[in-house]
C-alpha cells in the first residue's frame, strides 16, 4: 500500500508544478523513482502472489496515466507559451 501511495503522490506533486516552481516536478518524479525502486527491491520478495499481481498492476496503471496525462499537460503549456 506504500508504494501505491508514494506513487500517487508523486504523481500529484507533479501535476501541481508550474514553470515558475519546478520543485514540485522534481519532488514528484523522485517519489515515484523511489516508490519503483522499493516495489522492485522490497515488495516483490516481501508479498504473497496475489497481492504482488495487485501492486504491480496498480503501479503500471499509475505510470500509465501520469506519462500519458503529463504529456497533454506539457502539450498545453506549450501552447500557452507561443
């Protein structure tokens, strides 16, 4: 359940940056580079089979949609700049 929520929050804190503070960005993509490294590291060795396929599955849904939400997101703002 830990690397579900720091994963949904990173992914929150990245949507909250601006260009002005890029701070939240950064915050963001490290937490879900460390929600990564201990689901790899730590929770598939640590969980039974059913809930690794849960974990899993929910961090790739969650990756899924920031990169894809992310990508409109840079898209708008650059338009917005021109």
């Amino acid at each position: 359940a830990y690397t579900i929520a720091w994963a949904l929050y990173g992914a929150i804190c990245m949507f909250n940056s601006t260009q002005q503070n890029p701070y939240p960005l950064r915050v963001g993509i490290g937490l879900i580079s460390l929600a990564l490294l201990k689901l790899f590291l730590s929770d598939i060795w640590n969980l039974s089979s059913g809930l690794r396929i849960f974990v899993l599955i929910g961090v790739a849904v969650i990756l899924l949609t920031v990169s894809f939400i992310y990508q409109q997101f840079k898209k708008f703002k650059e338009s917005d700049n021109r």
